[in-house]
C-alpha cells in the first residue's frame, strides 16, 4: 500500500504549501496529494477552496482572480508564525521542485472548464506525466479527461451521502460510472462499513483503490488488510512508522 501525503504533510505544515510538500518528500512518501483550482487567466493553482479566505491574508475567490493578484498572499502565517510569507504555489512550481520519483495525486476542485488548460500542462512537463493520478468528486470533470487524455491515470472520488446517493444499489451503481467511463479507478472516504462491502469488487475489477483521510494507525492496518492501493493522510511518518517499522 503506497503512502500519499494528503496536502503534504498538513499535519505539520500549512496544507497545500511547498513547505508541506518538500517536508513530505523528506519522509520518503510514495506521492503527495494536492487540490488545484483555475484563475482567471488560466493558471493552475494549489489550493483547497475556492477561495483564498481560509487559509490566507486576503480573501479572493480564485477563478476571478489573477494569478499575478493570488501570489501576493500569505497562506501560511495561519498556521503558525514560522511559516509567515509562504504563498500559494502554481502545479508547475510543485512537479518542478518536488522529486520526480513521487507520485503527484492531483485532485481537480473544478468542473470540465479546467480540462484544456489542465491538457496543456500535461504536453508541457511530459517527463511528470506517468507519475500524475487525477481525483475529482466531479465525475463529469474525470469522465471527460479520461475521454480526451486516456493515457492519464484517473480515479472518480466517492462519499456515500455526499457526492453519491446512499440507496440499495449504490455500490453497483458506482461501478458501472468507473466502468463506463473507462477509468483507473476509484478514491473512496475511509468509512470501514462501506470500504469492506466494496473492497471484493474492486480487486476483483483490478481498480486502483484510493483512501482517504487516514491518520489513525488501526484503520489504517484495515485499509492495507482490505488491499487498499495508496492511502492519504495528513501524518504520513506516524502512519509509516506503525505500518511498516519506518523510524
């Protein structure tokens, strides 16, 4: 089971920074996670939100925005007084600086409008390509991408309750979209009810199988027992370390 340091290394670092992720790769992580928006003039930037108001100085809605406006803002004095000046990075910065033996687990925050701008980072940096997994709970933006780039690892993310209907025949329902849409697989939150119920059916389908948030040592025992393929945690040494014996 590969290890993917949610937003970096969050738990010690502020989320989505290069100080989470350059302290994630000192951990020997198998990936890091990462969430992108679009500005205005169609850059690719690393942020949660739609807006910058939670973690930063300013508050602007990203797509609105300029880049030129975003990288003006503070988004790591919030965390703690160490971190004061850290600015929202572009993709770009995080695949050029950031080792390209890790895997870059980029989860798309956007709908379909992303896509040709996403396309064109893709032709640019080539040498990152087979080390990128697209996640979305938007499964209109991951169907799409994987129709116009099926080279491109790609996994719809799923929360029962959230972004898809608890009902009888949800689990069924959820692999015919994966199916349909011919991707890689599926990025599921760490509910242990429905990650057991699902578990035989995607090894059996041969999918790559994504968990998400797990800091807590016994689950994450569970995930690596039910064949989980990565797990995403904010505390990747702490998860390793029980794992696997990592000092």
């Amino acid at each position: 089971m590969k290890i993917i340091a949610h937003r970096g290394a969050s738990f010690y670092s502020p989320e989505n920074t290069m100080s989470a992720f350059k302290l994630a790769e000192t951990f020997n992580v198998d990936g890091i996670e990462m969430d992108i928006h679009m500005t205005r003039d169609k850059k690719l930037v690393v942020i949660h939100d739609k807006t910058t108001g939670r973690t930063g100085t300013d508050n602007f809605e990203v797509k609105t925005s300029t880049f030129s406006k975003l990288k003006k803002i503070d988004v790591g004095s919030w965390f703690g007084d160490s971190f004061n000046g850290e600015k929202i990075p572009l993709l770009l910065d995080v695949v050029e600086n950031i080792s390209e033996k890790l895997e870059f687990y980029i989860e798309i925050k956007t709908g379909t409008e992303i896509i040709d701008t996403f396309c064109e980072f893709l032709d640019k940096n080539k040498a990152v390509k087979n080390n990128i997994t697209v996640i979305s709970f938007n499964y209109d933006t991951v169907s799409e991408l994987k129709k116009v780039r099926p080279d491109i690892k790609a996994l719809w993310i799923v929360q029962y309750g959230y972004n898809v209907q608890v009902e009888k025949n949800m689990y069924k329902k959820v692999f015919k979209k994966i199916e349909n849409a011919s991707l890689n697989g599926i990025s599921t939150h760490s509910e242990l009810e429905h990650c057991i119920k699902m578990a035989k059916t995607i090894k059996e389908s041969n999918l790559i199988w994504n968990v998400w948030t797990v800091d807590n040592p016994f689950l994450a025992k569970k995930m690596l027992s039910l064949g989980v393929s990565s797990l995403t945690t904010n505390r990747p040494d702490w998860i390793m370390q029980h794992l696997f014996n990592v000092d």
